[in-house]
C-alpha cells in the first residue's frame, strides 16, 4: 500500500474509535469534577459552577447516571445539595492543568459542560490511535503492524479510556507520543519533552513513565547521559510546580479516595493523617479491586515482557539488549505509581502498556544492519 493510503487509513481507524468513544461515555462523579474545574478556570463563581454544572448534567446524563451521580450515597446528595461542599471537590480536578483548559476551550461555543469533557477524552483517544498505528508501521510490515495496532486499541482497556471524563487519555496520547520520539527520532529526541511536559501538566504522576525513559537512556548512551539527566531534572521541577500548585496535600487524596469522604475545605487543605496502618489499608483495597468495575489486564502485558525476555534468553546472544532494560523500568515505574496511588485501573498504566507491546514488536525486527543501527533510539551495535 501507498504512503497516502496508509496514512489515510490510520486517521479512519482513529475517528472511527475516537467516534465510539463519543457516543458511548460511561458517566461517573468525575465527569462534573472536571466541568466545574473549567468553568471556574472562565471566571464563573463557586455558586454559578454549582448551578451550571448540575443543570448540564441533567441535560445530557440517562436518568440512571443522574441518579448515580447526583443521589447514590449521602457524600453525592451532600454536594449536589451545597455548593460549598461541591467547591471543596473542585480543587481535586482542578489541577490536571491541561485537560480542564482543553475542556474550557471546548466549551466556548456554548457547548454542554459535562459533555465537553467526553469530547475531549474521544478526540485524545482518536489521536493517541493515530499515534499507536504510525509507530507500529515504521518499525514492521503492515499486516502485523494493523493485526497488533487493532488489537490492542479494540481492547477493553483503551476502548474505556476514551470514554470516561478524565484526563488519561490525553495524559497517555503525550506520554506515548513522548516514547515515539525518544525511542525513534535519535538525533531529534529532545523534543520528547515537549510531550511529556504535557503530559505532567495533564497528569503530574506521568512524570514517573518519564523519568523510567530517561533512566533508560542514561544507562544505555553514555555519550547523552547529561542530556537525560537535565531532561529528567527539568521534568521533576514541573511535577513538583504542579504539585506546589495543588492546594490540597497527597493525605487528603488518600483519604479522600480510600476512606472518608471530605466536604469541608478547612480540613481537606490541613490534611489527614495517613499511619502506616491506614495506608497498608488502602494497599489491600487497591490490589482487591475495589474501586475499578473490571480486573485489571496488566497482568497480560506483564506476561508479554516475560515472554520478550525468555525469548531473549532461549537465543542465548551475549549481546545485551537495551530494550530489555527498558522492559524492567517501564514495570518499575508502573509499581511506584501503585505505592504512590494505590488503585490497579487500566487507565493510570494504558502508557506502560503500548510501549512494552510496541518494544516486543521491534523486537521482531533484525538489528544487525547499519539501517537499523538507531531504529530504537540507542546503538543496538555498541
């Protein structure tokens, strides 16, 4: 197939999930988080947010999700009834910086507040499939780059993804767009961090996929360690300005998230105590499942780099391998996330998942020529 076919192709297929992500939101509490976070950022007033945020879900949820959300336990009738306690949920939301802005601008035309949230998550899911296909077609042939590309991206992880009201699917499209380049433009890689500031500005906890990457590339290239080490500190500095920024501290989202509802501004910004005792708790709920309506599909792509490597082993090559490595840090990271945030959804590791699936697809390809020699972002010959 030509160039232009194959191109054309991969935005079809992105629309068409992009497309299905729209027109199938699956509703829950964090989708009037979010809208009442852009509407503040506009200027509107606590109340107003209030009032807005409600009328806009009423006018665009199933009665079932209006109920859902607005009257299934005595927290959500609090705050649907008192725009206080609804302003002190706001601050949670507030600081995925650049989703809320993308969902204010969204919502400029006049569009539903609620429902410009599930536009922007369809529209980061269509370009992160965009993403996806390219980044497989450069690396093999197109019969196994759309068998596995479909595959995963028709998977029950990434087909939620771009349906919830969140910012992962934007988050993932720059932290995964971030990988592409490191991993196969090596005389361009710094603009990697170009995506993967958005992605911390999304999403702070990105910066750990981040930081798995750079580690890998000052372990494997010498000769660029000064550049992933001041790559590595100037995306640490971001998470820690968005996290300064965050007015409520990491025991309030603990608590908030695993125990005990908070409503009053007053003690969300003084925190709570999280004793090892407490935080051992939300460590059994989170490896339970507790907060997620499916298991988690980790433990397949985990099975996948165990694969990679036994196979790796069977070869008996002497050579080290660099992918390898990354393999080990990419899990790594994904494990610190965890002990940070405690909850085993799809969602948080959807990153992790495409660039293991994607290094096990290069690993198909022969290394050994001069052609190939920076397929993968580092000297595979060295």
């Amino acid at each position: 197939m030509s160039f232009w076919g194959s191109i054309v192709l991969v935005v079809l297929a992105g629309l068409a999930l992009g497309g299905f992500a729209a027109t199938q939101p699956k509703w829950n509490i964090d989708t009037i988080g979010y809208a009442a976070a852009a509407h503040r950022l506009l200027g509107a007033s606590d109340a107003d947010v209030h009032t807005r945020v409600y009328a806009d879900m009423n006018a665009s949820a199933p009665a079932k999700s209006r109920r859902d959300i607005s009257s299934s336990s005595e927290y959500r009738v609090t705050i649907a009834a008192d725009p206080r306690a609804f302003a002190t949920q706001i601050d949670f939301y507030a600081h995925k910086y650049l989703y809320v802005i993308a969902v204010a601008l969204a919502m400029q035309p006049g569009a539903n507040s609620v429902a410009a949230t599930f536009y922007v998550s369809a529209a980061a899911l269509a370009l992160l499939a965009m993403v996806w296909l390219v980044a497989l077609l450069r690396i093999t042939n197109a019969p196994l780059a759309w068998g596995v590309g479909l595959c995963v991206l028709l998977s029950p992880p990434l087909r939620e993804l771009g349906r919830l009201a969140t910012p992962d699917a934007l988050a993932v499209l720059f932290m995964f767009a971030g990988a592409c380049i490191l991993l196969m433009a090596e005389r361009r890689r710094w603009l990697a961090l170009v995506p993967w500031l958005a992605a911390i500005g999304t999403r702070s906890d990105s910066v750990l996929f981040v930081i798995a990457l750079l580690s890998w590339l000052a372990w494997c290239e010498p000769e660029v360690r000064r550049f992933a080490l001041g790559g590595a500190a100037l995306c640490v500095l971001a998470c820690a300005a968005v996290s300064l920024a965050d007015p409520y501290p990491w025991s309030t989202l603990i608590s908030h998230a695993f125990f005990d509802r908070i409503t009053d501004q007053s003690l969300a910004e003084r925190g709570s105590t999280v004793d090892p005792v407490r935080y051992l708790a939300a460590l059994a709920r989170g490896l339970r499942g507790d907060f997620v309506k499916h298991e988690s599909n980790s433990f397949f792509f985990i099975a996948l780099s165990l694969v990679v490597l036994w196979g790796r082993a069977r070869k008996g090559d002497a050579a080290p391998d660099p992918r390898l490595r990354l393999h080990g840090l990419i899990w790594a990271a994904a494990g610190l996330h965890f002990l940070v945030f405690p909850m085993l959804a799809d969602r948080f590791f959807i990153a992790h998942y495409l660039t293991v699936t994607w290094l096990a697809v290069a690993g198909l390809r022969p290394t050994q020529t001069e052609a190939h020699r920076y397929t993968f972002g580092v000297n595979v010959n060295s």
